[in-house]
C-alpha cells in the first residue's frame, strides 16, 4: 500500500469516529457512561447509529415537554430518564412515523422505528441494570411488528440489459452522454462486479489495485466486523476488470489515491455514494417499476446464486452472512416459476380412478 493512502476502511472507521464524538456532544453529559460501557467490539458505525437515535429522543423529549424546552439538551440530568413515561415513548413511536425538523421532514417505516427502540430499550437496559435508574419504561414498550418486504431483484433479462445500457448509453440525457464515453468501461466493471460476485458496495469502493488477483480470480475484501476474505469471480468479471484496468494504467491518481481501484473522474477513490448514483442512473433505463440499488444487484447474485446451487451454506459463505438464517431469511423463498411448476405436482385422484 502507499504510504501516502491509509486504508479506506480504516478511514471510513475513523471518520465514523470522529462523527460519533460529534454527534455526543449535543447529547445529555450523562450519556457517555453509556458509550464508554459499549462491547469494545462494536463497529464504530453501530456506536454512531445509537448516538444518532438517541439524539433524535432526546430532541423529541425537548420540543415536546413543555418543563424540557427551557433547558439545552445537554444540560438534561440523569433523573429525566425516570421521568419518562411508558406514554411518553409511545407518543414517542408515533411521532417517528413523520416528523419535521429544522426545516427537513423525516419518516420512519417498521424498521426504522423497530431500531430506534431497540436503541432506547438498551440505553434505558444499561442505565437500570447500573441502578442508576428506578424505572425501564421502554423495556413495556413493544416493538413494531416488521412484515416481511419482497426482495427486488433483476431478472436476467434485465441484467443484460442493464449492462448493455451501460455499453451503448442508450436512454441517457445529453448531459450524461458527454460523461459516458470516459466513464463507461469502468461502469460496466463495476456493475459486472458487482452482479457477478455479490460484494458489498463499500466492499467494491475499498478495493485496491493489489487486492485483484487474476491468477487465481479473486479480489480480496474487507467485510463487515474488519476479517477479510477472498471471493472468487467469473470470466465475464474478468473481462470487465481487464479491459477497465487498460484505461485505469492510463490515469494520474491524486496523491493519496493512487492505490485505489476504482477512481471517479476527479481521480480519487470513488465513494459509495457515487456509485449508488452510478446505478440509480442506468437502472432508471431499464426499468421504472423496481428501485434498483447496489445492495438489489446483491440480491440479484446472492438469489441466483441459490437458484443455480440449491445450497444456502455456499450462498451464506459468499455473501460473508456471519448467519445462515439471515441468508436463508432472504434468498431460499421459493421463485414464482418453482411455485407455478407445484401446481400440478400433487394429484388428488390417480389417473386410473
């Protein structure tokens, strides 16, 4: 690795940390027992997930009580949580359903709420267990029921034309057509990388030049929780990459960059956001009925994957699932071509009868 380029997970870890101390600083002083109590193996980005949550309570807690607006949130003391009502944190799961603040709206569906309340049963779990506290209301609180979302994926059709969107810029605005021409080899490597491995979209950002090994196709990743593995690609993957990495030798990476992978057209490494963008633009030309992200073209693999293997162990593995329910939860659902082929499958009455 270049000296100059520290690792792009390491980065995203810091950068992560750097918004979670920002993030406690409009949170109640009190609170930081809390997060100095935290497993010490918990991912930055889950700490800062909980700090976001709770200041979004905690503003709720300030804009809604009249004895709390006088006060500046992180002036609230400890006895506040006992003041907290069961009501009050239902009244709580209401107002996530739409909410306005300054001047943004915000919505929550089942999940969004489901993990907001699991970060308060835990907040308020800590402080209780610690006797700091004498009552758990949110521990009387029920989570929201989630229902089960239809998994989106492409159909095969629509992965080839998907990528043959990408080849030929057919759809596209003409400002974007001026773009295409220096972009699109290294749009249809990702995207073919993408569906033809199943690797995460921050997975497919931090690669580095020398984490691609075309002697045993494989690139090396760093999945959630920081282990690394090798996941192994196809010959059209090959192909994509090879031809992306002519036009990569071509560029001059700004320094701290210059190990990157995959480079956006300011030289840097790309960030997920621009490649979520990047997909967001081609899927619109192929289909306006499925909302088509890098995590669907994930789907898309990990189902295929399934439906050409049969075996969920395999797909867990791939897909770096650290449990096999969650992979089992998503792609062993039977496909509606499966379940059409069952429909005659049983006999009620033998054809002798």
């Amino acid at each position: 690795m270049n000296n100059n380029e520290m690792n792009y997970h390491e980065q995203v870890k810091i950068n992560q940390t750097k918004k979670l101390r920002e993030v406690m600083e409009t949170l109640p002083t009190f609170c930081k027992s809390f997060f100095l109590g935290m497993d010490s193996t918990m991912s930055a980005r889950t700490k800062l997930g909980y700090a976001l949550d709770l200041r979004i309570f905690f503003d709720f807690l300030h804009d809604n009580n009249p004895t709390l607006k006088t006060q500046d949130v992180r002036d609230f003391k400890i006895e506040i949580l006992d003041q907290v009502t069961k009501d009050d944190i239902e009244e709580y799961m209401e107002y996530l359903t739409y909410y306005e603040k300054n001047g943004k709206a915000y919505t929550n569906d089942e999940q969004g709420k489901a993990r907001k309340i699991a970060s308060l049963k835990s907040f308020y779990n800590f402080y209780y267990t610690a006797e700091k506290i004498t009552k758990n209301p949110a521990s009387m609180v029920k989570s929201p029921k989630i229902h089960e979302k239809e998994i989106i994926r492409l159909d095969p059709n629509e992965v080839a034309i998907l990528l043959e969107a990408v080849e030929n810029g057919d759809n596209l605005t003409e400002n974007e057509k001026r773009y295409h021409n220096k972009t699109k080899i290294r749009d249809l490597a990702i995207l073919t990388l993408l569906l033809g491995t199943g690797i995460r979209v921050s997975e497919c950002v931090g690669l580095n030049l020398n984490n691609v090994d075309f002697d045993n196709c494989g690139i090396k990743i760093q999945r959630k929780g920081g282990y690394e593995a090798v996941v192994y690609f196809g010959d059209e993957v090959e192909d994509a990459l090879q031809a992306y990495l002519l036009q990569r030798n071509e560029i001059i990476p700004i320094s701290g960059h210059e190990d990157a992978l995959f480079l956006s057209m300011q030289n840097k490494r790309m960030t997920v956001r621009a490649v979520e963008k990047m997909v967001k633009k081609y899927a619109e030309k192929v289909t306006t009925l499925k909302k088509i992200t890098p995590h669907k073209l994930r789907s898309t693999y990990g189902t295929s994957l399934y439906q050409e293997t049969g075996d969920i162990y395999l797909v867990a593995d791939v897909l770096g699932h650290k449990n096999v329910d969650t992979t089992r939860k998503h792609y062993a659902a039977q496909s509606d071509s499966r379940r059409r082929m069952a429909r005659n499958a049983v006999k009620l009455r033998s054809d002798a009868d």
